[in-house]
C-alpha cells in the first residue's frame, strides 16, 4: 500500500492515472503549462509532459536542464533537442500504449497537425479538464500559498492607498500597485492592474489609462500577486474626499450582495445559487440589469480556473475549492462599484482569505 507521505506531484500523478484508466485512455500528453506545473513541481516556462498508467515523462530544454532535474518529482526528465512538443510526440509514437489522449483545449491547429502526422499507429482521443478538474479541490498546501497570495496584495493595496491624491494618471496608481507588489515579495503581477476613475469604474475590465484622479469619485482597483506559483485576487472601490450619495447608495447595494454570496458559498451548493445570491440583493436594489457578469471564478495555479459561480452552472462546490466573490454595478456614463474576495469552500462553511476592510473608504 502507498503511503500518504507521497509528495504532491506523486498524489497529483497516482489521480490523474485514476481517471486516466476509468475512461481508458492509455498515455496523454499534457502540454497546458498550468497542468504541468501542477503534475510535475517545475516552475519554468517550456515544457511537456507525457503520462501514462505506469511512468510519465517530462520533456524541456537545455535552458532549464538544471532547474528541471531539481523540482520535477514523479517524472523522468528528458531534455529535448528540435522542440519539447515534437520530441514528446516521437517518444509516444514508440510507447505501446493504443489510446492516446491529448489535450484538446490548449493544442492549436498546426499542433494538432502534427500530432496526426507523429502518431499514426494509435488512437487519438482529444480530452478537456482532465487535470483541470484535479486542481478545483486544493490540498491545504495549496490553499497556505494562495492566502500568502492574497495578503500579499492586499499588504500592496494598503501601502498605495496612502499615496492616492487628485491628480495622479490610473497608470501611475496601477505602476504604485505593481511596484509594490514586486517589492513585497511578488513573483509578478497575476494579470495586468486594473485601476479605473469616475465614469470608467462603469467598464468592468477596464485598463489603466492617462485619465486623472479627481476629487468626489470613486476609484476602482483590482490586483492580484503570484507568489509561489498561485494567485491571489481582490478588487476594492474607494473614494476620494467624499463620496457622493447616489455612489454611496451603489456601494452599500454591492456590499451586502457580496457578503450574501460569500455566505452561499458552502460544500455541495450549486455554483449558480452563490450567483443567484448575489443577484437577488442587487434586483432588490433596482440594479440587478447593471450586474453584468458572473459572480465568480476559480483561482490557483490560474488567475481564472474552475469552477464558475455564474447562472446555469450547476456543478456542486467541492470542499477545499478557492472562489472569488465579487459581484458588481457597472451603470454606463456613470460609474460603477466592484468588491471582490477570494473564498475557501470549507465544511463549516466559506473562509474569508481577504482581510482587507470593505467598508465604504473615503480617503
């Protein structure tokens, strides 16, 4: 019997060939970068791994030679000449595995080429969230980097706050964010800083432009860092002087919308009843039509992964899941408001990894 001392990879491995052999896939090959530093432990940017029910293979190049042979754990690591991709094809091309399976989601059309003309003696079948669906349930490993993740950027978000003042561009607040990100001990930034000013907070995604900060509106910040290969992520709205009543009615609307999601989230609870939850306070408000987007999303490995907390999405919350909650009002010409936290789906009920504040802030 195995013992349960297995390193993560190792457990990560022995799952994986689980469902392999339930839907008699014999090798895959797994190419999403994500899924790979998930099954192997390597932190580089160029690699393949070849799996099967027995063995599996990791395929880079000499740049990480080194760095490979040090973190890759359960895989026997190859270094490639003519392209990790290609030469993982050729060494499944001589296994004598018949049901081939790659992954259909991350590989292109002149890859998925070149797998037809590599592998012509075996069965090709394309898989979707084959790993990614291993990575929704986080070990308490996992969860330990992502609160690291989250403090991080919410220690950043703090220290900028004491720098915001009329006049200054959103990229220079976005620059702030990031600097001190990096500063604190971030790998990088997850995803490109969203700072957005007065009528712009109306654009959920909005990018940070030259448009100056200005007295009596809000400001919308979103951030996240990466640190130990997992992402954290938090969006706040504050104010600059005073916030006006029509805004402040907004905030307090998106407010307890966020936290009658957050309190939704629990195991076994559809994903779409934590965004009907949310959805509910805000039509009770008259802003439901102004809440454009899901409530949600799985983060980790990736700033978005599985599951979506969004409408007509019934799959059932796993314990140790990690969700985002951050519902939002977005009203065209005017503005809009946006609270987000990063949520542990847990027995007892959701843990809260964003302690920042999420009172209304006038600064």
């Amino acid at each position: 019997m195995e013992k349960e001392t297995l390193s993560p990879p190792l457990r990560r491995l022995r799952k994986l060939r689980e469902r392999m052999a339930r839907e008699k896939i014999e090798a895959l090959l797994v190419g999403s970068l994500p899924n790979v530093h998930y099954l192997t432990g390597f932190s580089g940017t160029a690699g393949v791994l070849l799996v099967t029910l027995r063995n599996s293979v990791f395929f880079t190049d000499a740049r990480y030679d080194l760095r490979a042979h040090q973190e890759v754990q359960g895989s026997r690591v190859v270094i490639a000449k003519g392209g990790n991709f290609q030469a993982a094809l050729r060494w499944a091309a001589r296994t004598k595995q018949a049901r081939m399976g790659f992954e259909s989601d991350s590989v292109s059309f002149s890859s998925y080429q070149n797998i037809l003309q590599t592998i012509v003696n075996k069965r090709l079948v394309p898989t979707t969230g084959m790993v990614e669906s291993l990575r929704i349930q986080k070990d308490e490993a996992e969860i330990e980097r992502i609160r690291k993740a989250v403090h991080l950027g919410s220690k950043a978000y703090s220290e900028t706050l004491a720098h915001l003042r009329p006049g200054m561009t959103e990229i220079e607040v976005a620059a702030e964010i990031e600097y001190r990100m990096r500063r604190n001990g971030a790998e990088r930034p997850a995803f490109e800083t969203i700072v957005a000013a007065g009528p712009r907070t109306a654009l959920p995604h909005s990018s940070p432009g030259t448009r100056k900060l200005r007295r009596n509106e809000c400001i919308m910040l979103d951030l996240g860092a990466i640190l130990g290969g997992y992402a954290g992520d938090m969006t706040r709205t504050v104010f600059l002087d005073q916030a006006p009543r029509k805004a402040a009615r907004i905030y307090g609307a998106v407010l307890e919308a966020q936290r009658e999601a957050e309190q939704a989230v629990r195991v076994g609870v559809p994903c779409s009843a934590v965004d009907k939850a949310a959805r509910r306070v805000l039509e009770r408000h008259g802003y439901g039509r102004y809440f454009t987007h899901s409530t949600g999303h799985g983060v980790g490995r990736e700033i978005h992964e599985q599951p979506s907390l969004a409408r007509n999405q019934e799959a059932l919350l796993p314990e140790n899941a990690v969700v985002t909650v951050e519902p939002g009002v977005y009203i065209p010409g005017y503005g809009g408001v946006r609270i987000e936290d990063v949520v542990v789906v847990r027995k007892r009920g959701p843990e809260v990894l964003t302690t920042t504040p999420k009172e209304l802030t006038v600064l």
